[in-house]
C-alpha cells in the first residue's frame, strides 16, 4: 500500500494515487503475490533450507530467493491473469507449493 498510495493522507490524494497506479495493477498484484509466496517461505521453507545449508549461505541468499520467487510469479502473470486465479482454492494452493518446492529445490543444491 505504501508503494500504491507514497504520501497520500486525504482521500482525494488516496484516490488520485489509486487512478495513477492502475496502469500497473498487473506488476503490483505480481508483487503482491511475490512477496505473500515469500513470507509463506519463510515460515514453512526457511528452517528446511537452513538445515540443509546452514545459517551463513540461507542468510546471504535471502535476497536471491526473493527474486527467484518474484520472476517465478511473473512468468506466472505471463501465462494467466493473476487476478483470475483462486489463491485460497486448489489451483492458488498448488501454485505456491510449486514455487516454494521449487525454490527450496534451487537453494538447497
């Protein structure tokens, strides 16, 4: 919302940031969901990786997994309209197994 709104406090400055952002809904509901599919990793994957590679490399590739999960959803939003998917039905739920197997996968070689 920060990035959406930047200083706006009134309504009308809410409503004006909201109307100059929608030309970009796509890239922000890519970095919404990039940035949910990453959090879910650092609850569920992190202590995987971490015993798998230890503390130093998982810290230092924070950062890298971010990204990862990122262009993992962007070329998610190259295939299929993000908005149309169901995130708490079956094929929301798969897709973010599937990015958090694979990035756990990647990071863990």
């Amino acid at each position: 919302m920060d990035k959406l709104l930047g200083d706006a406090k009134e309504f009308k400055e809410c409503e004006l940031a909201l109307e100059h952002a929608a030309p970009t809904l796509l890239e922000t509901l890519a970095t919404l969901f990039g940035n949910y599919i990453y959090e879910r990793f650092c609850s569920i994957s992190y202590a995987n990786v971490l015993a798998k590679i230890g503390p130093d490399r998982v810290e230092a590739s924070m950062g890298d997994i971010k990204d990862y999960i990122s262009s993992k959803v962007g070329a998610i939003s190259q295939e299929k309209d993000l908005g149309s998917i169901n995130w708490k039905g079956t094929e929301g739920v798969t897709l973010v197994n599937k990015i958090l197997q694979q990035t756990e996968s990647v990071f863990t070689v």
